[in-house]
C-alpha cells in the first residue's frame, strides 16, 4: 500500500551568506537545507530537498504528526564576542 499524500504548508528560514548565495533551510525536517545563487533558484532547490527529505523515516514521522500552528519563530537580541 502506498503512501498517503498531504499538502503542507512548511517554514522557511532563508539567509543571504557572504558569498551571496540564499540558503533556505526547512527547520521543520532534518537535514532539509540548501542554497542557490537567486533568491527564485534557492525556493526551486528547496521544493526537490523537502521532497528528497520527506522519504526519510524519521522526517516521515515528524510529517505525519505536523501541523502549521505548532511552529513559531522567534528571534533575541545577545552580545557576543567576535
């Protein structure tokens, strides 16, 4: 029996690096990241990880029991030493 088809809807954290690429990670799914030299690029690259991902064991189960509200994103003000 195959198996069962959902429509997600997954955050996306994207970050321009030095080298001015965008990587965009899915923070909802291990291992999901990847980058591309546009922004368009990157969010293409994502859609064939996030699939790649989605067939991992423990990335299936994460799906299984996801939903969209149980994510929120939140971000803090720290001072380091660089």
């Amino acid at each position: 029996m195959g198996m069962a088809k959902r429509k997600l809807e997954l955050p996306l954290l994207v970050e321009k690096d030095e080298d001015g690429l965008y990587v965009v990670e899915c923070p909802v799914l291990s291992g999901c990241y990847t980058q591309g030299k546009t922004l368009d690029e990157a969010l293409k690259n994502i859609q064939e990880v996030i699939t790649l991902c989605a067939e991992e064991e423990e990335n299936r189960k994460v799906l299984r029991d996801y939903h969209p509200q149980s994510f929120s994103f939140h971000t803090i003000t720290s001072m380091v030493n660089v």
